[in-house]
C-alpha cells in the first residue's frame, strides 16, 4: 500500500531504495504515545470546531489507544515502506475506520505533527533528567554530615593550593549541578510551546484553535510564527547544549575520582560494585564506571556539534534534514540518563580514606596563604606579605618540615612583628579555622550552606 503522504500526483511507486534510505521509523518509533497523545488532543480540537462529530473524535480516540497498546507490546509490524511512526499510526487508524480515520490529518500536516511530538518528548526527557540530577544532588549532600571532620586539600593547575572542608567539595558539585538544573527549567520554557495548527508552513485556512490545543497538552502556549516553527529546531539544539555541560560535570567529577582512587592519591576507596577487574592481574579494581561516564561525555557533546552543523544552513522553513536530528537527541538523552542513573549510589557508597589523606595534608604547605592574611591583617602591605611567606615556605622545604614545624625565630628573622601567635593560623586545620568570607571553606560557612541545601530538599537537620 502507498504511504499516505503521497498524492495523486506521483505517476510511480516510491522506489524501494529510496524508501530504505528514507525511512525514519527504526528510531522515531519512540515517539508513539507521543504522537497519539498530540493526535487525540487535536482530534478533540476538531470536534469542538465542527470538523469531526463528536462521534468520530472518540472513535479516533479509543482506535488510537488502542493502537498504542499494541505498539507497547510490540504486535503492530514496522514497515519502512510507511516512512516513520506518524504514518504508521495514521494507516492503522485507516485500516479501522476507513475515512474517519483519514479525517484525523485535518488541518495538520507531519512538519507540526513532528515538532509537536519532539517538544512532548524532549519535554519528559528533560524532567527525567533533571529528577536524575537532584537524585545525585542528594547523594552529594548526604555525604556533608558523614564527611564533616575531613580536610582535603583543594588543587589549582593540580597543584596543592589550599585546605578545604570535605563538605566544601561536596557542595561545589551541587552547586554545579543546580546550575544545570536552572538551564533545563530555562530551556524547557522554550521546549514547552504548541506547534500543533501551524500546518505545513503557512497555517492553516480552517478555523482550528491552537490554545485548546496546546491546552490538553500541557503546554504553556502556542509558537508564534508558522514559518519559524516549521523550520524550528532550536529547541533541540538548546536540549542538546544543556546535555552537554551536564555530560561537562559528571566529565570533570569522573576524572579527579579517577584519579582520588589511585594510590598515588589515595583518597577514595570507590565502591566495588561499580568497578571491574582485570582478566590478567588480580590486584585490580578498575573505575570503569568514571571511566565510562568520563568517556561518554564525548558522543553527548559531539551529538551537539551535528546538530549545529545539521541546521546550520537550511532556508526557511521545513527541510527533511531535519529527520536526522533525532538520532543524536535521543542518544545524548539516553547517555546522560544513563550516566545519572549510576552517578549518584556510585557518589553515596565511596569513602573516604581518612587516614590517608590525614597523613599527607601537611605536604604542599596548604596553609601558606592563610599565613600570608594572618600577616597582612596586622598591617602589612600584601605584596610584602607575599614574598616573605614565600622565603619562609622555601626554609621550610630546606629543613623538609611543615610551617608549624618552624621555630618562632624563622618567622621573625623575615617579619620581626610576629610572635607566637601566628602558631593560631599554622596547619591545614587552623587554616580552615580561619576562613570567614561568605562561600569560603569556613567551617560555620559550610554549615550554613550545608543547612540550605538541606531545607531545599527537606531534609532534616541532625539534633
């Protein structure tokens, strides 16, 4: 049987190669419920307008139903021969009612149907997405309470620089991960905007109504510009970005608990059941899954560059290019899920290796800075400061000892106006002590932050 999208005009079958090289139905078949809810909606629509009875739009109702039952269990064939999913499910619907199943298509034409479609989808992904996203929140801030006493040392171009609250890094990844949660909220006003009505290109002569529409939808409203909603994929394009500074994150946090696993680090022991074995040297506990999550990030992002590259020079408005824009989407969506999905018992079953980290916090001079303050709050001019802590970290390398090793006397031979209470801000704990600006590492700061963050998920305060 000829596909319904083609008219009477063709004077010969759609040759079957071109049908294979065509067809989009192996991976827009995910938008079954999709298109039969954006069908049902404007099935509804035409009744309440005079084009259907009220009959036939719960004929079409009920018949579509069906027919998405019996694509979840998989009893309704797939032929390329019928394109992609829309014109299958408009066929079956044929198939049953004959022409009022052919009245469906009313003032509508596959170009609003599909971004119809896409926005209901891309809609649910990203609030699956970012349900994911405050899952691994959580697993972060469940850690602050468990890991409060714990002084790591916080890294610049992955050098020792300064020490830090372990719930300090913890609440870094919220807050990165919160930053992603704005941009989905944001993009998803843009996603959540009603194609339907716009038709093919230049709307429609018939007097539909796009708010009811788009109402029984769950939109929030309708596009404003038929040409530019049929050429329209920057809802995609926006999706696909916010996937990718998500894929960025879990990227970045994949690597350093890479390489916190190591033994050269030594400051995480990762859970067994997210890392695998060798198949030669039975010491080894890999991080495949970091790996993994740290590698994935590559297709995420690499699927944003085709899709620019895929709409970058199309006229206006509707193109078939725009068929291969799913591929991607659905794969950045399904790699990002996948990698939140694991992220966050993976982020909640690690430890810390307390002793290990305590044993070593005292390399690098972590507290040099703190050092340098200490002095500068007793009215000496900053650079000074500067370079008289950097003399007094080199005798300190000589001797191979901390700072809070040194004599009184080494840091009064550079800056004779200390005395021995420059011993309150020496060592990583007295540094940490010392911190006061609002963000900082402080321990009362990062209490407070840790409560926040506790009270936006609601969860309850120990004591």
């Amino acid at each position: 049987m000829e596909s319904p999208s083609r008219s009477g005009v063709f004077d010969s079958k759609t040759d079957q190669r071109v049908e294979r090289f065509a067809e989009s139905v192996s991976f827009d078949k995910r938008l079954y419920w999709q298109d039969i809810r954006g069908s049902i909606a404007h099935a509804q629509m035409l009744a309440a307008q005079g084009m259907l009875t009220d009959e036939e739009s719960s004929q079409i109702a009920a018949t579509l139903a069906e027919i998405g039952k019996e694509l979840d269990e998989g009893r309704l064939p797939l032929r390329i021969e019928l394109e992609d999913i829309h014109m299958h499910i408009e066929q079956a619907l044929i198939d049953r009612l004959g022409d009022v199943g052919r009245k469906l298509h009313t003032a509508r034409s596959r170009n609003d149907q599909v971004s119809t479609d896409v926005r209901l989808w891309v809609r649910e992904a990203l609030d699956r997405v970012d349900g994911r996203l405050v899952e691994l929140q959580r697993a972060f801030l469940s850690r602050c309470d468990r890991d409060a006493d714990v002084i790591l040392p916080a890294y610049t171009h992955l050098q020792r620089a300064q020490p830090v609250l372990a719930p300090h890094y913890w609440l870094a990844y919220i807050e990165k991960f919160e930053r992603d949660r704005q941009r989905i909220a944001d993009c998803r006003k843009r996603v959540n905007l009603c194609s339907l009505g716009v038709a093919a290109v230049a709307g429609t002569s018939l007097p539909i109504d796009r708010r009811m529409t788009a109402k029984a939808l769950g939109f929030d409203g309708i596009t404003a510009n038929s040409l530019d909603t049929s050429s329209d994929r920057d809802f995609v394009l926006e999706s696909a970005f916010v996937l990718s500074m998500i894929a960025s994150h879990l990227s970045g946090w994949a690597e350093e608990w890479i390489l916190w696993s190591t033994v050269e680090f030594g400051f995480l022991k990762l859970p067994h059941a997210f890392c695998t074995g060798s198949s030669i040297m039975p010491q080894k506990v890999n991080p495949d899954v970091l790996e993994l999550t740290r590698g994935k990030s590559a297709r995420v992002m690499g699927n944003l560059q085709t899709l620019m590259l895929l709409v970058k020079n199309l006229p206006l408005a509707y193109n078939r290019d725009l068929q291969e824009d799913k591929p991607p989407l659905f794969d950045s969506f399904d790699t990002i899920e996948a990698s939140l999905e694991l992220a966050a018992p993976l982020v909640a079953g690690a430890e810390l290796r307390r002793q290990s980290i305590a044993d070593r916090l005292d390399l690098g001079y972590l507290d040099a800075t703190t050092l340098m303050e200490f002095m500068i709050a007793k009215g000496m001019p900053q650079r000074r400061a500067h370079h008289l802590v950097g003399a007094i970290v080199g005798e300190a390398m000589q001797r191979e000892v901390p700072l809070a090793s040194l004599p009184l006397e080494v840091f009064r031979q550079h800056a004779p106006e200390l005395d021995e209470s420059v011993a309150n801000v020496l060592g990583a704990a007295n540094a940490v002590a010392a911190f006061q600006s609002e963000g900082s590492t402080g321990p009362q700061r990062v209490a407070q932050q840790v409560n926040l963050w506790k009270q936006r998920f609601e969860v309850a305060t120990p004591g």
